[in-house]
C-alpha cells in the first residue's frame, strides 16, 4: 500500500512491521506518531514530476542495533524531481559494529 499511496512513510511502516509479534512501548509509540503524522497530511498534494531527467537524487538513512537480534534498519529514497517515484526499507542482513558503519552497509 504505501508503494503508491504514500511511500514518505514506507520506512517506518516497514520497521513497524518487524515488531508485531513482540511490541514494545517505544513501537507503539512509533506507530502512535506515524498515524498523527498520516492525519495531519491526510489532505497534502502528492506531485510525482522530473525536472531534470539527467540528475538522479538519493537519499539513505539507517539505524543501529534496532531489532533483537541487534541487525540495523536501512532506508532510502529516489527523486527526479518532485517527489519520490520509489522507496525502501528493509532489516539489515549483517551486524554492524557502529551506527557509521550500519550507515554504510545502507548504502
């Protein structure tokens, strides 16, 4: 669903997810800030246009030591323009030893 309808909060409902079986405080007061966040742009224009075919823009950010088994989160967007025509997040597959160093396993 946020694939189209609203990949600005794929990243975080993507690291929700990976916390159903066992939720804590703090994940559900993540999700409590990603439904009023929802809410409050409920009615924002979503504009997906390229002003500059030649110019790809990227952007990456990650999380250290965020699930049980102490792996990082990543996330990364794709602009040409305005707005995002693609977004993801995923769990990472390896551990990493520091919060730069699980910044450039994102990338």
């Amino acid at each position: 669903v946020t694939k189209r309808s609203r990949p600005d909060v794929e990243p975080t409902l993507s690291f929700l997810t990976t916390r159903v079986a066992a939720p804590t405080e703090q994940d559900w007061e993540k999700l409590r800030r990603l439904l009023r966040f929802a809410n409050q742009t409920i009615e924002d224009e979503r504009i997906v246009g390229a002003d500059d075919l030649h110019r790809l823009k990227t952007w990456v950010d990650a999380s250290h030591a965020v699930h049980p088994d102490m792996k990082g989160h990543t996330g990364g967007a794709y602009s040409m323009g305005t707005g995002i025509m693609h977004g993801r997040a995923s769990k990472q597959k390896m551990n990493s030893k520091s919060s730069p160093e699980t910044e450039i396993i994102g990338v």
